[in-house]
C-alpha cells in the first residue's frame, strides 16, 4: 500500500528529526554524511529520500566514506557482481570504524532485503549499526537516534508487500534531471528475478500526487523528469482509474520547456495507445527502453516473460511506423539456464531485424529464490563469455550505423554537463535519448540547445552548436 503518513506517524518521524538534529547541537555539530546507491535509478531515488532525512537533520554531505561520520550503502539485488561489491564495501569500512568508535555505519535497500544476505551481514559483520529494508526509510530517523543515543543497532526488514509513505524528504543530486517513482514492486515474476521478492507486489501512486510532483519540478525549473517503476506500462492496474498511456498524456499537458522520460517497460504490457501518446506529445522522449532479454521463444517461455518473439516485433514495428525518429534500446540476457548456441544465434537475428541504438548486455547471474536458479546451466562461463562478445560485436556496429543517420542533422539536446572523457566538451541527451557531445560554452549547462551532428560512435555522436 502507498500512503501518506498518518498525523501520528508524520508527528514521530518529525520529532526524531528534530531529536536527531538537536543530538548533533549538543554534541559539537553535524556528522558528514556519506550516502552511496547501487544499482537503478529506483535505488538512485531511494538514496535522495535518503539524504532528505539527513539534510533536515542538519547533515552536510561527503564524497569520501573516510570523511564520514553517518555511512549510508543503499544495495542492489539484481546481480551477483553488484553483492560481491557491496560485501566488499562493506568490509572495507571496518578499519573506519575501529579508527572512530562514533562512526554510524547503515545498510539498506533491496539486498538486505533477502532473508540470507541480512543474516549474512549480522553474523560476518558486526559493525554494521542499522540494517534496514526497501520500505523503511519513514523509520530512519528513529533508528539513526536510538543507535546515536546509546542504542545496541538496528535491523528493520519488513515484507516487501509492506507499506510504501509518501512524503519523505528528498534531497535530488541533481538540479536539471528528477526523478518520480510512479510506481513500486513487480507482478512479473520472471523467473530469473529476484525484484518482486525485495521490492514487492506492484503498487501506483495516486495520479494526483504524481502530477503534482511534476508540476512542481517544472516550476522549480527541472528540465528533465523521469518516471520510474520496475515496470511502468502496468502502471495504475493495482488502483484502477489512469492507466501509463493516460498519465503520460496529463503530464505532457503542462506548458514549459522540459522533457518527459520514463524506466522500465515491459513489452507484454507495451501497447499500441501508449506509442501513440509518445508520438503525438509535445515533451515525451522519442524513446523506447523495450527489454526483449532473448531473441528465442523458448528462452522467453522458461523466462516467464509471456510474450513472443512475433509480438514484440509487431509492437517494434508499429513503434517505428507511429514515431519515423523513434530510438530503442534494449536488455538482453545472455547464457541463461539450458540456452543453447542456436538459441544464442536467434538474439542475434532479432538483434539484426530490430537494430537498436543501444543494448544493455548481461551474462545470467543466479539469484537465489528465484526459479531459474534451480535450473540447470550446463554451459560454462568460458563459453557464455564467447557469445557475450559476439553479441557486442554485432550490435557495436549496429549502433555505429544507426548513429551515422543523424550526420547533418540537427538534434535538440538538453544539455547536462563536462564529458567525462572530453572535459573540455559538454554532453547532453536528444530528445531520442542520444548521447551528444559538444563544445561550448558551461553557461549552457541545464539548457536545451541545438546541435548539427558531425561525427557519429557506436554509443553517442559529436556535434557543432548552433547559435
């Protein structure tokens, strides 16, 4: 259920921030602050939430654990690299911790979600102060003051169908791009994935409440406002009334300049009033993040993704006809339990007819729970390893190819900021969700500006402003 706190649950969470914050006077001012999300953009908001409550009491925040007095990890579960990473995060933080007693050290979100990863961290690593679940952050406050207080720790992981508030303090990491959360939780059940056991069934904000952020984001001068939920198409099923094609509709009725955005959706429930909301908007992305995971039937059945090889390309092909400028982008999965190479070989064709701009690329990762973890994996990791590459290979050129299209044209770009390999160059993304590299002047940061296209790589153009 999602709600907003009651009048007695706003009047504790409110009174431990004042508690906390009045603590910290008392005792010399302030910890800084580290907070670190892993993961998807979900987490990413999960950990501004995170840093809201901090902020209101009275936090500064760092970008070093070792500046700390408050560390806050915010975990992903989808992969096993991104635990083994966590894990040793988290080791690391020990030597802090005997070095400043005072040190708060706190571990949340979707991994210790899972039954044998919070064991795991009570029994391997005991200076972990606060362990707390996906849903949990209204009690934050309460925990961080009994632990700061004298208390022994904390570990707070209640069912992941448990109760979502609204209302929670947000501080955003950004001041041009924000994210909305639309929705929480899965219904899917792939069977590959562990989300609807750490984050739950499927649950929608009101519609009201979602307009509501937005309208104020824009007014606050945001330029780019992302909508998020482990699958947004099904958005509003759970509370009957909008469903995600009519939302989207509402929110690209605000005036302003600013673009709607939106992660992740899922083609059996991708229809076709949807595409043409996006193709007859004014602020929608011309954008698609369809996540096919296998170009074979037979790997989608045992996936449980209840869609075809046939059907996503009839949804694919109506998308290009409705929107001429349309960019796709992908997840595939590759050495999935009991897929073979001619299984492998038809991702690769589907890759072929489709020829995405972009396609986010994973060897399977067991996940415990999960039904595809008592399957059997014959192949070995060497071999999947192969096919990996093989994979990037073929839609390395694709995208090169796809990109070259936009040479000489102009594309509109909203601009966000120094290239990370080129700081003397801006970057930005087009309304196609292209990477666009350029030169100019840092006054552009946070505007839209036009951009004739010179220079096209298999992941992002370059560009020329134009004045």
């Amino acid at each position: 259920m999602i709600r907003e706190l009651s009048g007695e649950e706003n009047a504790l969470f409110n009174e431990y921030i004042d508690k906390t914050r009045a603590y910290f006077q008392s005792s010399g001012g302030a910890p800084k602050a580290y907070v670190h999300s892993y993961g998807c953009q979900q987490n990413v908001s999960d950990g501004e939430k995170i840093q809201g409550i901090l902020q209101q009491m009275g936090c500064d925040f760092v970008n070093s654990p070792e500046d700390a007095g408050i560390i806050i990890l915010n975990t992903c579960a989808v992969r096993e690299n991104a635990e083994d990473k966590v894990f040793g995060n988290v080791g690391a933080l020990k030597k802090l911790k005997e070095q400043n007693r005072g040190l708060v050290i706190a571990v949340g979100g979707c991994m210790v979600q899972q039954k044998h990863i919070a064991e795991k961290l009570k029994a391997s690593y005991p200076f972990v102060d606060i362990v707390f679940g996906t849903h949990t952050m209204h009690e934050l406050p309460r925990m961080l003051y009994e632990k700061l207080t004298g208390g022994k720790g904390c570990v707070n992981i209640p069912d992941a169908d448990g109760m979502i508030c609204e209302g929670i303090p947000t501080r955003r990491n950004s001041d041009i791009k924000a994210y909305v959360p639309i929705m929480y939780g899965c219904d899917n059940f792939c069977s590959y994935c562990v989300v609807p056991y750490v984050r739950g069934r499927e649950r929608s904000r009101k519609a009201e409440a979602i307009e509501k952020e937005v309208s104020e984001l824009i007014t606050q001068g945001y330029k780019e406002i992302m909508l998020l939920g482990q699958n947004v198409n099904s958005y509003g099923k759970n509370i009957g009334g909008t469903d995600f094609a009519g939302l989207l509709k509402r929110l690209d009725g605000f005036e302003g300049e600013y673009k709607l955005s939106f992660m992740t959706s899922h083609p059996k429930d991708c229809t076709k009033e949807l595409i043409d909301v996006i193709a007859d908007s004014r602020h929608i992305e011309r954008h698609i993040h369809l996540p096919v995971q296998s170009g074979s039937d037979r790997i989608l059945k045992l996936m449980n993704r209840r869609y075809t090889v046939e059907k996503y390309l009839e949804l694919v092909n109506y998308a290009k006809s409705r929107i001429p400028d349309l960019s796709l982008t992908t997840d595939i999965i590759v050495g999935f339990p009991g897929e073979g190479y001619e299984d492998f070989c038809q991702t690769l064709e589907l890759m072929k007819k489709v020829r995405y701009d972009m396609a986010y690329t994973f060897i399977y990762s067991k996940r415990e729970g999960t039904r595809a973890a008592e399957m059997d994996d014959p192949v070995s990791d060497k071999e999947k390893g192969i096919w990996m590459r093989e994979l990037l290979e073929v839609q390395g050129q694709i995208g090169l190819e796809n990109y070259q299209r936009y040479i000489g044209s102009t594309l509109t770009v909203l601009c966000e900021g120094h290239d990370k390999n080129k700081p003397e160059y801006l970057t930005g993304h087009s309304r196609q969700s292209i990477i666009v590299r350029f030169a100019g002047e840092e006054s552009l940061i946070g505007s839209f500006v036009k951009v004739k296209v010179t220079k096209a790589m298999p992941w992002a153009v370059e560009g020329e402003l134009i004045n």
